[in-house]
C-alpha cells in the first residue's frame, strides 16, 4: 500500500530534571525526586488545573508531555498512542501494599483507579476535550515499527487528523517520557529512524 | 466538635490531595461537592473508605454518603454521633 | 485493502476448555457464576466464574513445558495452544501476536505468591508466550481497561491493513484476584448476587475468569464456520471522566457511529448487540443513552456478564467470540439476570434464548479512563 506521506510536528522530552520541546530546553529544575520535579514543572508552565494533584505519577508524566505539545494545538481529532514498560506498576504496587496491611487492609479507590495505564490517556483526553481513538500498549523498550504503523492507520482510515504517540514511563523513582504528534505537515519526516534519533537524543 | 471539624479538614485536604486549598478556607457550611470543594465521585468514595477506616463507620448503602458529606457539619455531626473508635 | 477474517477461536472458562462448551452452555441459559468463599480473596464471599484448577492442571500438563507458569501464563498458553494448532499457521515473520489484559500477573505482588515480582511486567507475560510458541515476532501487549478484548481485534485489523502481518493470533486473559476484588470493593462496584445488567434490581457486577484466544487473518482460505469479517471498528473516549461513565454516552455513541460508518451500515441492518453490561447503575445508563441515540433501541441486546461476570480484559474478545456463535448458529442468546427494564431509555433486552436470522452483529465495551470502543462483525458465508 503507498501511504502518503505524515510528519513529526512537534515532540517532546522530560527526563533527567528536563524538558524539552522540538530539542529546545523549556524547564529544567534539580529535584531529585520526581515528584518535586514535575511539580515545579507544573508551576513553571503556570498550568492551572487542580486535578493534576491527584493523578498518580505515570499520569503526572504524560499530562505535562501531552500539555506542553497540545497547549497551542487546535486539532481536536487527535488520537492518543501511548505505550511503555511498567505500566501502572508503580501505583499497582501502592494499592497492594494497602490491601497487604496487616493492621486492616482499605483499598482506596483514588489509588486504584490509576492501577490501568490508559488512565494518563484519559486524563489528557478530559484536559484537551479529545473524543479521539485512545490505545496504549506495553513493549520492553520504546518500539517505533508498532507506534508508526498503528498512527499511519489511524491516519489514512481517516479516524484521526493528527496522533499524540510516544513512550511514557515511570517506574521505582525512574521517569521517562518522548511524546511526538504526527500529522499532514511538520518539521521532519515520519518514519522509524527518525523516531529513533530523537528518542535517543540526551 | 469543632475539634473534630479541623480534624476533618485537615485529613480532607491531606487525603483528598486539594493542593491549593487550606484549612481556613473551607467554611464547616461550604458545600464540599459541586460548586463549593468540587470534589467528585472518587472523592466521594475515598470518604466512605475514611469513615470505616477512621472512624469505624460502614455505610450500609452508599448512596446515604451523599446527605452525610454535605459539608463539615453534616459530617462530623454523623461521625459524632456513629463513631466506634 | 484486505478484508480482515475472525476465524479459529477457543474459550477457556468455568465451562471447559473449548468455545462449544461455553457455547453450548449459554444456549442452554446455565450460568457460569457460583457463590466463592475463599477469604484470601475478600472477606464476604462473592459470586464469580473461575476456571477449574484441577483441569486446568491437567489440560496444561499437555503441553509438556519444562519450566513453572503463572496461573494466568497456564490459561494463557492452553487456549492459545489449541488456536494454533487448529489453524496450522506456521509462525513465520508474517505472524503476529497480540496478549490483550488489563492486569496480567498482578497476583505475584502479593508477598505469598511463589512467583518473582518481576513476573508482573507484562511485557515478561508476552515474552513468555511468545517464546513458548515460537512467534518470529515480539508480544504486542495492549492494555486499555475494559475494553482490551475487543481494541485488540480492531488493533490486528490495522496491522494487517498496514500489511505489517498476514495473520494475527490474539489472547487475553485476566485472573480473578484480591487485587481487582478489593479495588472494585471500594468502588461499591460488586454486587452481593448474581449480576442483573440492565435490570431494575441490578445491584454491581461479579469479576468473573476466562482466557481465549482467536486468528485474525487476511486469508479467506482459513476460515471456520462461524467466522465473521471485521467491517468497522472505532474507539472513542468520553474526555469526561476517569472512574464515572459520561452522563451522554458521549464516547460510546461517538465509537457506534464512526464504526457504522466505516461499515458502511445503518442501524437497521444491526441484528443483534453484544453490549458491555456490567450492571453497575452508572454503565447501564450510559449505554442505554448511546444506544438510544444511535438509533439502536429496538435491536436485540444482551450481556453476557450473567454467564462469566466481568472478565475484564479478556471480556471483549470472548464476547465476541460468543456472538460469532450466535450469528452462526441464528440464535439469539438471552441476557441472564435481566427481569424488568432498570434504565431511562428503552433497550430491547433478549430476554429468552430464541431463533434469529442473523448476519451483522455490534459487539461494544466501555472501561475506565473513559474509553469506548465498537466494533461490527458480518458472517462471512452470508
């Protein structure tokens, strides 16, 4: 099949105490602890929306990726492609260890409603007011050939106008995230290499 | 009682994660739902888990949480007058 | 484009180890819920499906592994194991695999499970089947909530239009453990009885366990009877809420229309709808609303969360494979628990087990997150 041809628009990095747009350092900040990190992230960009306090970490990290690329953008077709590696273990972790407790277990339920990963897409659907096609897979490691196929399909059936794609993780104090919106037009082409590159990139 | 009011804001805004609210902005009448706190359904059920794990009370029927979590007094009201522990 | 098949299928559940034992089982209304006590899980005991561990010991010695499986790995590997083999595809580079669940090995979190914590990433569940069977190509785990199963046909559909693979095999699983219980516990989400969706006296649902397994493939040449073709499928998220069902059955209503229109149908030509059905208030409202405005009222509905409870990430998929039965065999399956109309809007509930021509069926699934999906199958010998 000839696909016709899609573009990397914008992307975005937050890792090691930075984030960065299109490879343009926007906020960077030495908190260890992510937390704090993407707290001061959240204060810098002057977002405001109190619900960002109770969303767990994995959504935290994928709300200010998808923030930082959709703050400006007016396609309301976007479809979200998120994929990572822990999942929600992080806040899996968190509901056991309270319904482990020997002193009397309560499960809480604004602790598991985050253990599913499709959460964070959720939250960035409610945010951006996207309607849009939401599907989020799990790899060992960041896979452009998946990520690519599934967004050119979106695209060419016409079920999206642009796609939010990209590798959001969050593992024991870990964090890492490359987000990128492909559509009709931007600044590089879209295929595997390219994406490749830029997840790479320091 | 009004012990138990600060007692109730302060565990509300610690567990509830209300970033930018302190405890001398709620009022024990605010509405804590809708217009007043605008908490929403998972806050609401963080509550009952709050008054069973807290205060030892279980809710028969959920839905009786709606009337009881009107504001700080109808709360702790309830909690004064159902408390096990 | 290639027309994209629904074929080989096998359902491993409180029924047996094959599709036509559940099949059978349902034609003939027998649910598949029973009372469990066991207070490892929750305290109070509950109603549930579960597959029957001394069989499926001994369905999985079988296979002569050498290495220990999760319980979970062991549901896994048996239904797929009998998929493969009654398709006879050679796992060659053209091969996909996808593993739809929500939680995988969640249980080994717990600190007396056996098992390595590590175990509980699940890209180590699709690592473990994949090597098991020999796939050319890495697991593709999908896990989107509750409406997994059913994405991930639509998911090997676009790979195969994206000529990525010829042939895609799909399982999905999701045990029944003291992880879901206790998180669908505290959202006041289970009911103390069998589940009632749509009904009045609906009171939440029962977590139920299946695995199954089916080829999604281009080839018109490896077809079974009840196969269906995939002719529209669209999710759609409600942008509302992450817990809450939206009050409009925004996403859902949106994921009906743009999957009829990629089919190419009218709400007339829908047969029969294989809903979600959870019976909790909120979802059976919502849906009756999205089906209401999709003009899909009066279409026969059923739930089939009466005859395995939720099966979670496994429960779009098995639905789906239920519904290729229906088609088949032109019997509509009737909706267990369902006594009296429990909704705003009116549904046409299936209310007795009984014969209908049919040859287009709706399969849709809401989760948490706030997503929706849908998707339409027609049989293909029609």
């Amino acid at each position: 099949m000839s696909s016709p041809e899609y573009y990397i628009k914008s992307y975005c990095l937050i890792r090691d105490g930075k984030v960065s747009k299109n490879g343009e350092i926007l906020f960077s900040d030495d908190s260890e602890e992510f937390p704090a990190f993407i707290k001061s992230a959240y204060k810098h960009f002057e977002t405001d929306y109190s619900k960002f306090f109770k969303m767990d970490n994995l959504s935290k990290l994928a709300f200010m990726g998808a923030e930082v690329l959709l703050c400006e953008n007016e396609e309301q077709n976007t479809a979200l492609v998120l994929s990572n590696r822990a999942s929600s273990l992080d806040t899996d972790r968190k509901h056991q260890a309270a319904i482990s407790k020997e002193s009397g277990a309560f499960a809480s339920p604004a602790v598991f409603v985050y253990t599913l990963p499709n959460i964070c897409m959720g939250e960035i659907s409610i945010r951006h007011k996207l309607y849009s096609e939401n599907s989020f897979f799990i790899f060992a490691e960041f896979n452009p050939y998946l990520l690519s196929d599934y967004a050119n399909d979106l695209l060419i059936s016409g079920k999206a106008n642009e796609v939010l794609c990209g590798w959001v993780d969050y593992d024991k104090g870990k964090y890492d995230a490359f987000l990128y919106v492909i559509a009709k037009k931007g600044m590089l082409p879209h295929n595997t290499g390219e994406l490749t590159k830029l997840y790479r990139t320091k | 009682m009004s012990e138990l009011k600060q007692e109730l804001k302060e565990k509300i805004i610690e567990q509830l994660n209300l970033e930018d609210v302190s405890v001398d902005e709620i009022a024990n009448d605010d509405p804590l739902f809708g217009e007043g706190l605008g908490l929403d359904s998972i806050d609401a059920l963080e509550l009952i888990v709050m008054l069973d794990k807290d205060y030892g009370i279980r809710l028969a029927d959920p839905k009786e949480g709606r009337k009881i979590f009107e504001s700080i007094d109808t709360m702790a009201a309830y909690i004064a007058a159902n408390r096990t522990n | 484009m290639n027309n994209v098949y629904l074929s080989h299928n096998n359902i491993v559940s409180a029924y047996g180890f094959d599709s036509a034992s559940a099949v059978d089982s349902i034609k003939n209304e027998v649910t598949g819920l029973t009372l469990v006590d066991d207070s490892k899980i929750l305290p109070n005991p509950f109603y549930s499906s579960l597959i029957h561990q001394e069989n499926l010991k001994s369905e999985f010695q079988k296979l002569d592994t050498k290495e220990a499986y999760t319980r979970l790995e062991q549901i896994l590997l048996v239904s797929l194991a009998d998929t493969l083999k009654k398709s006879g595809i050679e796992l060659t580079e053209r091969v996909g695999l996808i593993v739809s669940t929500t939680k995988g090995n969640i249980d080994v979190l717990d600190p007396d499970n056996p098992f390595d914590e590590s175990r509980a990433y699940l890209g180590e569940l699709g690592k473990k089947i994949e090597t098991f069977f020999g796939f050319k190509n890495e697991a593709i785990v999908l896990s989107n909530a509750c409406v997994s199963g059913v994405l991930a046909l639509a998911v090997a559909k676009r790979l195969i239009h994206q000529e990525r693979y010829d042939h895609v095999f799909v399982v999905a699983g999701d045990l029944v453990s003291k992880f879901i219980l206790t998180g669908f516990n505290s959202f006041q989400a289970l009911s103390e009885s069998p589940c009632r969706p749509y009904c009045k006296t609906r009171a939440g649902i029962n977590i139920g366990e299946v695995g199954c397994s089916i080829l999604v493939t281009k080839e018109k040449s490896n077809l079974v009877e009840e196969s269906v073709q995939i002719i529209g499928e669209a999710s759609c998220n409600d942008a509302n809420h992450i817990s809450g069902p939206s009050r409009t059955g925004e996403g859902l209503y949106r994921s009906i229309v743009s999957a009829m229109e990629q089919a190419k149908v009218e709400a007339d030509a829908i047969d029969y709808i294989s809903a979600h059905g959870t019976a909790t208030m909120f979802n059976d409202e919502m849906e009756a609303i999205a089906f209401n405005r999709a003009y899909l009222q009066d279409t026969p509905l059923n739930s089939l969360k009466g005859y395995f409870g939720h099966t979670l990430g496994a429960s779009g998929l098995l639905e789906s494979i239920i519904g290729m039965h229906s088609l088949h065999s032109n019997t509509l399956y009737a909706s267990p628990g369902f006594q009296e109309l429990g909704v705003s809007q009116p549904l046409h509930i299936i209310t007795k087990t009984s014969p209908k021509e049919s040859n287009i069926f709706l399969k849709t699934a809401s989760g948490f997150g706030g997503c929706n999906t849908a998707a339409i199958f027609k049989k293909v010998n029609s």
